[in-house]
C-alpha cells in the first residue's frame, strides 16, 4: 500500500503527526542578533515556511539542501505572524526533537522552485505589499556602477543596482546589498553579448515617489544567475528568439539621479508650473516648480526629528521607558544601569556601544524653506533624503558636532539658501483648501543645466545673483519734490512702491532696488528725511526699509 502524505494547504495547528513530501526550494540561516557568527535558527521558505529552533541547529546544519525532495514528519505548527513573509501560508512548521527528515534519491513529481511575480503586474499595482516577500526571473539589460556602504549598525557593506526585463520587455530596477554584488560582478562584463538570466528569489517589493522596484531582504534573499533549470532554459531561448545573441545585451545605467528627479525632467513630458500657479492649483497630487530658496524657516529644535532606526517614520510617544514604532514594530528605549553592567562584562565596551545606539532613536531631517521664483513665494518641506541630498551630511552627524546659529539650525543647512531648484511638490487637499500653507517635497533636482531648460518663462525675467526679481515700476514717484506740494505725495506712493516691493522681492535686495529704479530730484537730501534702516538677521537674511517725512 502506497504511503499516503498531507498536502500544505491542510496545515493547522490540531496535530502533530504531519507527514509531507516536499523540495525544500529556499534554505537560510538566520543569525543571532547580537552575535552574526552564531546561527540563531535555520528557516526554509517556499509554500510553507518551516523552522529548525536554536537548540536542534546542531542537529540539523548542513544535513538538508536547496532544491532535494525530502520526507517529512512530526511538527508543531505555529502562527509566527512574521512581519517579512516568504509564503502565503499563514502556518509555520517548527522542528522538535520528534521530527524526521528523509531523504528522497528519486523525486515522484518535479520541483517547482519558483512562484514567479510578473513585472507588469508590479508596475500596475495600486499599492505594494512590501512585507509579503516575491520572486521574480528576468534577463539583466543594464547596471549601475558598485558602491561602498556603511549601514546604520556601522558595517561595511556594498549597493549595485540592475534593470531587469521580462519577456513582455517590462523592466524593473533590482538594488543588490552584500555579497550579492560579488556574486553578480564577474557576469557584467563590458560588451557580453550572451543574455544573463537571474532569479530573484524572495525579494522585497518597494515603491517610493512612484518608483517601483525591488531589493534584496538581509539573508532571506537569494539571487540565482542562469540556474540550470527547465523554467530558466525556456526563458533564455524564448529571449533569443526575440534578441540575437550579437548584440551587447547590458548597457551602463545612471540611477543615482533617480531621487533627484532628473530622470523625470529629461524623459521631456514634465511641465514645470510657476509657484503662483502651484499656490492656486486646484487639482490634487505632484506637480513641478522652479525656485531659489531664499529662507530657512527651521529653529533650533524642529529641523530634524526623532524617528525608528529602522524606517523613517517618526517616533515621539513613549511607552514607559522605551518607544515602540508604529509603523515597524521596533522597539527603542533606554537599558537599565544592571543591564549595562552585565552585558559589559560578557561583550565588552564596544558592543555595548553598538547596542546602546540600535537602541537609541535616529535623527532625521525635517527642515522647513520658503522658495520665490519672481510670481512668488511658497513654503516647502524638505524630508531627510532631500535635505541629505543638497547638503551632503546625515543629520546624525551634525546634530551635536556643529555650532548653532542665531536663527537655531545648523551651519550646513546654510548651503541651501540661494538655491536654484527644481521641485517635486505633492499638492494636497488641506493645501487647496487653504489651511494648510506647507507644501511637501518629494523631489529635488539641482542640476543647473535642467534648471534652465525647465524655467517657466513667467518666471526669472529679470534675475539677480540670488535668482529674485530686481526691478519694479516705480515711475509714479519720479516728481519734484522743490515743490512742496509735492513732497508728501511723492513720499506715499514710494511707500506705497516699496511696500509692494517687500511682497514680491526678497527685502535683503530692497535698497538696491531703490537706489536703482527711483530717480528723485532732490537739492539736498537731509531735507526731505531720506533715511535707510536696515534691521538684519543672520547672513543678512531680512532688511527693512523706512521713509519718513523730516517735516513730521
């Protein structure tokens, strides 16, 4: 009588006496948190996710392998509810000291390692479940160069980016960490004219400023280069077919510009809006806008925030002595002063070091500037990536090593100010509604070439160093002002005229702009009362202009 075996859909957590046979299609070896070298648990992913405990990894390292047919029996099931998933089954299996693992030398049906992604179904997505682990096959067709990394945990690692197509020419951009880059480099050669075909198994789906694109997941991840398998095969040929093998089939891509959005500007189907017809839109979502950032509105505690070490989000409401981030899950707080002693002893200053700042929150950039471009002036927000972006520091880094200024931010945020940009505004509904006057960034190109491609011609007609308008109509002021009759009027509507000015100009520009567009025929100056105060923040940041009558 033929042995019988249950199916994995028919998992729960009712017995015990499970009995399967499966290919085992992805085996990894999760390490402790605390100490990399040692294996914490061994994990195997694919329909089903089954684990081998700490204390059974000596039992079983090394004694099962990717891609062999195996019996298997007695588990515990258990619902782990694991943030990062690599099955849709909800179930995992846990390896007790009950459970038998046999080896099958002539497999019954074929493996079916992957469960294959489309790319265009990625890319149609409404929203991305980036928790919900994917694979995806695909010919590389180009790449970026390498570079060197230093993670948040202070570990050397490196960052290699790809573009990947499928055989409905779909492309999606794949971000490699690790010994990945080793692994793939040898096969981007300058010139290959034979197609690489990798796997991507168990990768994480992302979408940031709609950009859709995948990355590997720390050990979980696998990548596959031409794998010797009937699906890859059939994909290769299937590419040929389409692609003679003369041709180079991997070109050198550029996707560091990708956050800046200077990608988006040169594909040439983006128009760029003045600020004054941004403030007056009426239609929700990102639009473009040139401008010079003539301010920092930011003070001394509100250009960086507290966020997880482990995505951005913000963290501000603590639970006794720790926080707990409500996006993630991660936990940060304080440790207490016989905790600090014991692990002291057992690990040393360093890793408590390392320790003490994975449990400490991160901080990150939060700055507040107002952009004019000559129809007016808009309050931007600028997040942690654009500010990183355009002042080149982490703001870890400079929170505690650099000096204050008078206004409360650092001295590398000075940089931005007279900045000639192009920005990705995401319009909202409380900003049309009016209540709300903070636009968010979620671009920046500063290529100064695009810059000036892009200029909406209302805007920058006449253009200072600082990139604001200089010039006003002040003809209404040309009088004699010998006549006394005159004096008062002539005073008004140059009060009037610089009043006007300080709305549209940057005021830091306001008396050259007097001295320079209104000619006023006067014997001698002290009688009229011509005075200039000028009232001055830092780096000259804001003057005033005053005219009274000496007659007064």
């Amino acid at each position: 009588m033929a042995e019988s075996f249950d199916l994995l859909m028919d998992v729960s957590p009712k017995k015990l006496a499970w009995n399967f046979l499966v290919h085992v299609v992805r085996l990894w070896k999760a390490p402790c948190r605390y100490n990399p070298k040692e294996i914490n648990s061994i994990e195997m992913g694919g329909r089903i996710q089954a684990s081998v405990p700490k204390a059974l990894v000596r039992r079983w390292n090394d004694n099962i392998d990717e891609f062999k047919m195996y019996k298997m029996s007695n588990f515990i099931v258990v619902d782990k509810r694991e943030k990062t998933k690599t099955s849709m089954n909800r179930w995992t299996l846990n390896f007790s000291h009950r459970t038998v693992v046999l080896l099958v030398e002539n497999p019954t049906f074929p493996l079916q390692a992957f469960r294959l992604t489309q790319i265009s179904e990625l890319l149609n997505a409404d929203r991305i479940n980036d928790s919900q682990l994917i694979d995806i096959m695909g010919e590389v067709v180009g790449k970026e160069d390498p570079k060197e990394l230093i993670t948040s945990k202070g570990k050397e690692t490196k960052r290699l980016a790809i573009l990947v197509e499928d055989l409905d020419n779909y492309r999606i951009g794949c971000v490699l960490f690790g010994d990945m880059v080793d692994q793939i480099l040898p096969y981007l050669d300058d010139g290959r004219v034979e197609p690489l075909i990798v796997v991507l198994q168990f990768f994480r789906p992302s979408r940031w400023n709609e950009k859709t694109s995948v990355q590997s997941h720390f050990d979980i991840s696998k990548l596959r280069i031409n794998p010797d398998l009937e699906e890859v095969r059939d994909f290769r040929d299937r590419r040929l077919a389409a692609i003679p093998s003369n041709l180079v089939r991997i070109s050198q891509v550029n996707t560091n510009n990708s956050h800046s959005g200077a990608d988006e500007l040169k594909r040439g189907d983006v128009t760029v809006n003045t600020i004054e017809e941004a403030l007056n839109s009426t239609q929700e979502g990102p639009l473009w806008i040139a401008g010079t950032i003539v301010a920092i509105n930011s003070g001394k505690d509100d250009w960086f925030y507290k966020s997880c070490r482990k995505c951005p989000k913000k963290v501000e409401t603590p639970i006794g002595n720790r926080y707990e981030c409500g996006k993630c899950g991660h936990t940060h707080g304080s440790a207490s002063l016989r905790f600090v002693f014991r692990f002291t002893i057992c690990f040393g200053w360093t890793m408590l070091l390392q320790f003490t700042k994975l449990c400490n929150l991160y901080n990150r950039f939060k700055v507040e500037v107002m952009a004019y471009d000559g129809t007016g002036s808009i309050t931007l927000l600028l997040w942690d990536r654009e500010t990183v972006q355009l002042c080149g520091r982490q703001a870890e880094q400079i929170k505690d090593e650099e000096e204050l200024y008078a206004e409360g931010y650092p001295a590398a945020l000075e940089s931005l100010l007279e900045r000639k940009l192009l920005f990705k505004v995401n319009v909202k509904s409380s900003n049309i509604k009016l209540y709300d006057q903070v636009y968010t960034v979620m671009k920046v190109c500063e290529d100064d070439t695009i810059f000036e491609m892009h200029l909406p011609n209302k805007t920058f007609s006449t253009v200072t160093d600082t990139g604001c308008s200089n010039s006003v109509d002040l003809s209404a002021a040309m009088v004699d002002i010998n006549n006394l009759s005159d004096s008062q009027y002539s005073v008004d509507v140059v009060e009037d005229s610089v009043t006007s000015l300080k709305c549209k100009t940057p005021a830091k520009t306001a008396t050259m702009v007097l001295k320079q567009q209104i000619p006023i025929n006067i014997e001698n100056e002290e009688e009229l009362g011509f005075s200039t105060n000028k009232l001055t923040r830092n780096r000259g940041k804001r003057q005033k202009m005053q005219l009274h009558d000496s007659n007064e």
